[in-house]
C-alpha cells in the first residue's frame, strides 16, 4: 500500500497517517511505502510517528519503504541525522510498492541454490 | 555641503536589520541591505562609507510609501530630521535643497557596492558635472550625484528637472566588487566572497585565531572543534561537543546546543540551534532554513529545532540566577522544572526567585555544610 504523505506533515496531519499505517499494519500484507514527494514541511512530531511504526510493522514481518523524497523532506531529515536512516528504507525508482525484507530475499536465495544443487 | 537621500525598496525597517520575522515565502525586496553581514548590515557599512565624503543632511526614504522610514538610535546622527517624514522624494529633496545643499547623492541601496565615494566626489568636481551616474561593468547602478544648483529652477518639479539633465550625466565607472543581493543565494555568496577576500567587507570582531573571528562576549566551549574560516557574533554561545567546519558564520546572540553539526553555513542573528543537530549548507534564522545545495527553503515551526535566542535568554538568565547551593542541593529535579518553560514570563521568574529563596532558608548554614560534624 502507498500511502501518499501530505504536503504539511506535522503533527496535525499525524492522526490521519497513524490510522493509515495501523490499518495496512493489521492488514494480511503490512508492506507499505511512504510517498515523501509532496512534502514541504515536516516536523518531529511527525518523524516520530513514523520511526514508531517503521519498528512496529517489522515486528510484524511487514516492510515500510519510503520513496519520492522532496527536498524539503531531505533537508529536515538531513538537520535531524534521520537521512541515513531513512536511506537504508528507500525504495528504488522502478520496484513495486511491495518489498520484502532483505534477509527474507536472501534466505530465498539460498535455498533456490540448495533446490538447483539437490536437482542437479 | 553633500546631502543624501538613501531609499529602500518597499518597507525595509532600518532598525529591525535581522531575519526574524522572516518566513522563507516573504518577498525580500532590499531587505537583504538591513541584515547582518559578518556583524553589520549593508546599510551601516554604506552609511559610514557617507562619513568619508562628510555628508551631514541623510534621508531615507521606503521607495513605496515615499516616507522616512530611518531615524533609529543607531542612524540619528545621519538625519537630516529626526522626526519629520516625507509624502514624497521631491519633498525631502525639496527640504536638503533649502538646507543649502551643494551636492546631492542619490542612492537606491539594494545592492552591496564598493564605490570610493571620495573618489567618486573629486570625479564629479574634476569634471564639472552636472549628474554622475555610477557604473559597474558598463551596468548603471541607482547611484548618482547631482549639482543642486541644477535642480533649483522655480516652476518646474525636480523629477523634470532632474530627467533635463540626466543626458547630459557623466559615467564613473568602477570596477571594484558589487553583489546584487537579489536572494538568499546572494546573500550567502557575499559571506563566501568577504572569507575568501574577494571583497572589502572585514568581520567586525577580532580575529581570535587565523581565520576564526569573535565578537565581544562570545562563550566556546573548551570541547568545541573549529575549522575556519568562521565568524561568530557578538554573545554568541557555542555548547560542548559542537562541530564547527567553516567557512561558517553566526551573526549576533546565536546559540548553539550540545552536540551540533555546522558545516558551510550561515546563522541569522538570535538564532538556537537545538542539540545533536547537523546543519550544512545552509542560510538559516529562527524558524527557517534556505538549503544552499537543494535551493529549497523550509520553516521549522520547532523552537527546540531552530528557534529563537529571545525566548532562551530568559531562561539563561533565570538559570544563572539560581545557580546556587540550592541548585546543588535539588540537582535535576529542580533544572528539569526550569528547562520546561519555553517563554518565562517576569510572574514565572518571580516564582521562582520567591522558590530560590525559600529553599535557601531551608538549607543549612554554609559552615555547617562544609563541615557537617560541626
């Protein structure tokens, strides 16, 4: 799920976004993405809300991947030290909303090289 | 005698010269020309440039309301007169010209120029002119001296008078610095330019160590690392465990908490930066930011992020105040009730004046303190 951030996310706009992530995060498939890209202020009302749920959906197995950073955006996260953490949920340009965790993918890796070497 | 008349664009306020009432979306006009560079603004430099040629009769003029907008403590020795106000240019041209004004500087100040008004005189005279216009790199600058004596035709206005003669206007050209000061891009370029020596313009303060210069009453933190070039203004605090990497400059009363990252970047005056912050290439002031790489400007409406040192002086000033045995004696407790306000007000110092010295009743004698068995 997409979840479009908006243009003001402070912390009167936080309300709505708790309840836009608990419900993707209760949902079967708790893979969601933040669209940074109409952002023009934020503040750390905000960025709390989102770390919190950024830890609570990986406790429950789901991903928040974050993508379309304004400049706005980077330039808060960049001030507040959050750019390097936030870099590390990027999305990348062409993939699909929804992305599994790394070590979900490298566990997958592996053991498609344990099938083929028993096949073979 | 020279006379001046100085205008600014739209309602630049002379004795405001800060950014705090700044929002990044407010139109600048001139108002560039009243904020601090490296401890004074454009206008004071120009204005003591004006002492160099003697110039005693100086009006400002707000190019959009035609009034004086001037007369600040700082800048009443310039005025012509402190109380009057114009309803337009004419009329404070009209009121030099009866004050038998000899020569007349005509000044639109929205940019930073180097002109050698001296030598900017002597051409007039030498030459004979009737209107001097200034140049800079064959570009017309609104800089330009008239011969009174040209503009004293009864029956005609002075702006006709004026357009008579400027066809017949010489031009000084001049190839020193000039900054346009069109934006904030400007305006940091000016900073840049004035480390770098590209211009004139020297910090006002003393230079504490190569390339590091100070204001009066600066604090630094023992354990604060300083790469210059940087300038810190006047009362400027910087916390343990800051990170200055130059060329950064904090105008006036700045404060920067624990722990912070400044990189290339320039502080309005009365600006806080909160702690464990990382701020770099960036113009910013309390409440606002202008990101020099992005090209973006942001408001932070966070006092604890960027704010404002008014509110944090209070503060400061009720922390020195109980800064006694009984601040000792309560330790964090009693800071933490004090960290908590935001804006003290005279009633909330009281109380706590009131909580100071009722404490210290409490407390035992100094001597029995030092000495227990006693």
């Amino acid at each position: 799920m997409i979840i479009k951030l908006p243009e003001h996310l402070t912390e009167a706009s936080t309300r709505n976004l708790r309840e836009q992530i608990e419900f993707t995060r209760t949902s079967k498939c708790p893979n969601i993405v933040l669209d940074f890209s109409e952002v023009q202020e934020m503040d750390t009302t905000a960025l709390e809300t989102i770390l919190r749920y950024m830890d609570r959906v990986a406790q429950h197995a789901g991903t928040i991947r974050v993508t379309g950073m304004s400049a706005q955006a980077a330039t808060f996260l960049e001030l507040t030290r959050m750019d390097s953490v936030f870099a590390m949920y990027e999305e990348c340009p062409n993939a699909m909303p929804a992305v599994a965790v790394p070590e979900f993918t490298q566990t997958t890796a592996v053991s498609r090289a344990e099938m083929q070497v028993s096949a073979a | 005698m020279i006379g001046a008349i100085v205008t600014l664009e739209e309602d630049s306020h002379l004795e405001n010269g800060d950014a705090i009432s700044f929002t990044p979306e407010a139109n600048l006009g001139s108002k560039l020309v009243t904020w601090n560079v490296l401890g004074e603004n454009v206008l004071n430099r120009f204005l003591r440039k004006l002492e160099t040629i003697s110039a005693k009769n100086i009006v400002f003029l707000s190019e959009s309301s035609g009034r004086v907008v001037g007369n600040s403590a700082n800048h009443s020795r310039y005025a012509a007169d402190g109380d009057e106000s114009y309803s337009s240019w004419e009329e404070a041209a009209q009121t030099l010209l009866s004050q038998g004004v000899q020569t007349l500087l005509l000044v639109k100040l929205a940019t930073y120029i180097e002109v050698d008004l001296v030598d900017l005189v002597q051409f007039h005279h030498a030459t004979s002119s009737k209107l001097t216009q200034v140049f800079f790199e064959n570009q017309p600058i609104s800089m330009v001296l008239v011969q009174a004596s040209e503009l004293r035709t009864k029956g005609i206005s002075l702006r006709r008078q004026l357009a008579n003669i400027i066809p017949l206007r010489r031009r000084y050209q001049y190839k020193e610095y000039s900054n346009p000061l069109a934006g904030l891009d400007d305006f940091q370029q000016l900073y840049m330019d004035a480390f770098n020596g590209e211009c004139s313009l020297t910090p006002v303060g003393d230079e504490i160590a190569p390339g590091v210069w100070a204001g009066e009453g600066v604090s630094i933190d023992p354990l604060v690392t300083i790469t210059g070039p940087a300038y810190f203004g006047t009362r400027t605090i910087i916390n343990a465990g800051c990170v200055i990497s130059g060329p950064v400059a904090l105008e006036q009363e700045c404060e920067i908490d624990c722990g912070t990252t400044l990189e290339d970047c320039t502080l309005m005056r009365n600006t806080y930066v909160g702690p464990g912050l990382n701020l770099k290439n960036a113009l910013a002031g309390p409440g606002w930011l202008y990101n020099l790489e992005r090209l973006v400007a942001l408001t932070i409406n966070d006092s604890k992020l960027l704010g404002s040192t008014y509110s944090n002086n209070l503060l400061s000033r009720a922390k020195s105040l109980l800064s006694s045995p009984v601040q000792r004696r309560m330790g964090s407790t009693f800071f933490s009730q004090t960290a908590s306000l935001h804006i003290p007000s005279r009633a909330v110092l009281d109380r706590h004046l009131k909580a100071e010295s009722h404490f210290k009743s409490a407390l035992p004698q100094e001597d029995n303190r030092e000495n227990p068995s006693r």
